[in-house]
C-alpha cells in the first residue's frame, strides 16, 4: 500500500490540523463498524486536502480483509485491490484517499501499537471505540514523524 501513496507530497500533509466529516458520513462509518463488531471493521476516507484541513467527501466501507479470523478482534487489513479501487474513483472526482478508519471493540479510540507499526506520515486515521457493539466515541489521529507518535486531531462534524 506504500507505493500507492507515493504520489502525496507528505511536507504539506504534515500540517493537517483537522479533518471535517458530515454527520451522515459519521453515521456511515458508525453503521458498517457496528455491522463487523465483534471485529474490527474498517474502511477508507475519501476527500480532498486544503492547507491544514482534511475535508471528507465520501466514505467507503471495506471488509477487514486480516488473514487470521481468529485475530480480526484485533487487527484489520484493507485490501490493496480495495485501496486501489477506491484510489482510482476517488481521483476520477479530482479527490484522493485521504485515510482511514477502523473500530477499536470494547477499547478506547486511542492508536494501538498496532497501529503504530503501520503508521503514514500524512494518513488521517480516526478510531471508532464500540462498547457491547455500539459506537460510543470517535478521534481522528495522524502520525508525526518528528515526534514519532500519534498526534491527534479535531475531528469536525459538518451538517
Ligand atoms: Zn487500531
């Protein structure tokens, strides 16, 4: 998935304070993450990037494609073919892929060392914490390379 974002400049992505979401686009994620709980569901965040803020234009549900059912608890994949796809209609409309998101089952919105290890510099992630299978919380995080941590955002809700 790596050479996939070879295209985006990563300098100005560094900046990203904020990433804005409609509620109807919060729901959506909400809906599929609670259809995968117990897993760990997932899917990418289409839109455009404009200065220091991400704005979300479409939000695209994918399986969590991990190997290991047994492990999907804990961990996802999204599916290079599905990165691929959604690249290729995202930059059909002028957008790009602009992140991800994923559930955190019965754990709080806050990056794993999972995540962690699978870090990209100017990556939206925003986390969906589900309690007993209903989305209770949501951030929005993006790797600072200095730092070498997750820095979080504000995730904005637009109307
Ligand atoms: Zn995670």
């Amino acid at each position: 998935m790596a050479t996939s974002q070879s295209g985006l400049t990563t300098g100005r992505q560094l900046g990203i304070n904020a990433v804005h979401l409609s509620e109807a686009h919060l729901v959506q994620v909400y809906r599929h993450l609670e259809a995968a709980y117990p897993e760990e569901g997932c899917g990418l965040l289409v839109g455009h990037i404009d200065a220091d803020t991400c704005h979300v234009h479409a939000v695209v549900p994918t399986e969590n494609a991990w190997a290991h059912p047994e492990e999907r608890r804990q961990r996802f994949l999204i599916a290079p073919e599905a990165f691929v796809r959604v690249e290729r209609e995202a930059a059909a409309k002028g957008w790009q892929v602009v992140g991800s998101f994923h559930s955190h089952p019965d754990c709080p919105p806050v990056p794993s060392e999972t995540d962690r290890m699978f870090a990209w510099t100017g990556w939206v992630v925003m986390i969906v914490s589900l309690r007993a299978g209903r989305a209770d919380s949501a951030r929005a995080w993006v790797w600072d390379e200095g730092a070498h941590l997750f820095a979080a955002i504000n995730l904005v809700r637009t109307a």
